[in-house]
C-alpha cells in the first residue's frame, strides 16, 4: 500500500471508517491542559505568553486558493472554526478574506494568522509586506503575524514586527520552523518574546528537545502539518487505527487528539466539510497514558518534508 496515501483517497477505497464519530455535535471539554478557558463554539483556549488567548484547534489554508479557497474558509468558520491560518506564501489571503467576509462572523471572534515570506524580509519591506496582508485579507489587523522561515534579515523584520504590535495592528507575533538555537539568537536582541513556534511536528516527528525548550522559554507550539499531509501511510498506521478503534473515532481524531494533550495547537486543513466536522470532534474522549506511549513510539525523529527543508 502507498505509503503517502491521503485521509480521502483512504476513504475512498473502502477502509473502516465510521460516519457517526464525527457527526457528533462538539462536546464542551474543559482539561487542565486547555491552561485557558472554552471558546464559545467549544473549542478549548490557550492563553500566550501576553495574555491572548488563542484556540487549540484551528484550520489551514495552505494549496487552497481561488473559489475553492473562499469556500472552504467560509465552510470552516460555519462548522465552528474561528483560527484560520494563511500567509503571504500560499498565495490565498485574498480567498481567505472573502471567505472570512461570507461567513457573517463578527471579526473580534476570530483568530486570523498570516505569515512573512523571506523575499520581505527587512525592516521596510516587512512593514510593506504586512499591509498589503492586511489589505488582501480585507482586515485592520491580524491576531498573530509570524516570520515564515528562519532565513533573511529576522532582526530587521523582528524590529518592524514588535513595532505593528506595539501600534495594536498585531495582537501578538511569532516564528515559524525555528530551531532552538535560531529562537535563542532571536531572543538576543528581541523586545517582545515570541509567542509561537509554528512547526512541522506530528506522529513522525515529535521534536521532543524542541518541544521541551519551546515550553520552558513559554513559547506556544503549533503544528503546520499535524497529518504529515498523509505521508509514512499514517492514514493506515495500524498502532494508530488500533487507538481509534478503541474509541469509536478516526485516525485523525486519535492524531488531532494527542496534539491537543500535549498543549501543541494544530490547523488541519482539508477541502472537505466532512472532515473539517470530523477534526473539530475530538474532545469528547480522552487518550489515555499507554495510547501516548504507543504513539510517541511512533517517532521517527526526522522530518516527513525534506524538500521543504
């Protein structure tokens, strides 16, 4: 079997699967690991290192432009969605802000995340890049900005970036695929702490000395890819399949689900309403400690993208 099948052409051959995990309306689910409050559509909070609080479970955009882009975020935010994450790169911000537009949901119940591509890198040109952002998205400010990749002039951008969120036009800012020692070269010279590392993290990659030093400098960890886009047959993971099996739920509940216990905030994305309801049902149930142990067996310590490396 293809290793790198994806969640729908898995689904589409026939596998076990079963619709009613994820047609269950969205339970309320208060844990301590939520270290926030619940949301109004039930989705759990977590509360960043300046006291903003930002859901735990969100949706991506990545790939998904144009009419399809527009409508799976309007789709999303219907479902319950309210962390919708875009960026320069992806090309889509002017979807994701129609889609934004459509769905009637007032703007300060949202979470909205772009991103800073390397080519704007720079004091000037990041302040650049970051208006025509906003002017795509047809926002007047965003809830989290992060600098995309770890390449360029960061202290220039890092610079203009603590400005926009000093002038209230960012609620908080961030990184994105930071290592360790990159966020400590940041933090030689940063005003403002990062509040997130957004990283390619899930099943295979566990990024364990990343993840300890992300929690100890009280930085939040989000997963860019918290399906490995499908790749290492996880849609067919047969210690995964197990784990759901035992919960009536799917192997993405089971994947999403362990994200979540352990405080990483995750942005699946998917064109499909379905699984966008499916996603969002994961805190009805609880993994317990030998499910964990069963997937952290799982690590195969290396990334799943190394073209994206």
């Amino acid at each position: 079997m293809d290793k790198n099948i994806t969640r729908r052409r898995f689904l589409q051959m026939g596998s076990a699967f079963t619709t009613s995990a994820i047609l269950f309306p969205l339970a309320n689910y208060a844990s301590g690991a939520t270290r926030g409050s619940i949301t109004r559509n039930s989705i759990p909070v977590v509360k960043l290192n300046n006291g903003l609080q930002m859901p735990m479970l969100g949706f991506g955009t990545n790939t998904l432009t144009g009419d399809i882009g527009e409508r799976c975020v309007y789709d999303a935010i219907s479902v319950g969605y309210r962390l919708i994450d875009t960026a320069t790169v992806y090309g889509n911000e002017e979807s994701v802000g129609v889609g934004i537009k459509k769905s009637g949901v007032r703007r300060e119940e949202l979470f909205i995340t772009s991103k800073l591509w390397v080519d704007d890198s720079g004091y000037e040109n990041s302040k650049k890049a970051f208006q025509t952002s906003l002017d795509k998205l047809g926002l007047e400010y965003l809830d989290l900005y992060l600098y995309h990749r770890p390449r360029g002039d960061v202290k220039g951008s890092w610079k203009a970036m603590e400005e926009l969120y000093g002038h209230g036009k960012i609620k908080a800012i961030g990184v994105s695929n930071f290592e360790p020692g990159q966020i400590a070269e940041l933090m030689t010279y940063a005003k403002v702490k990062p509040a997130i590392n957004q990283i390619e993290t899930h099943p295979f990659f566990q990024e364990g000395i990343l993840y300890e030093d992300l929690k100890n400098r009280a930085v939040q960890m989000e997963a860019w890819s918290p399906f490995a886009a499908g790749r290492n047959g996880i849609f067919t993971n047969e210690t995964l399949s197990a784990i759901g099996k035992k919960y009536n739920k799917s192997i993405a509940q089971v994947v999403l689900r362990w994200h979540f216990q352990r405080g990483v905030v995750a942005i699946p994305r998917s064109s499909q309403k379905v699984h966008m309801i499916e996603n969002l049902n994961i805190f009805d149930f609880e993994l317990s400690s030998s499910d964990i142990q069963s997937i952290t067996r799982l690590d195969l310590n290396k990334t799943q993208f190394p073209e994206w490396s």
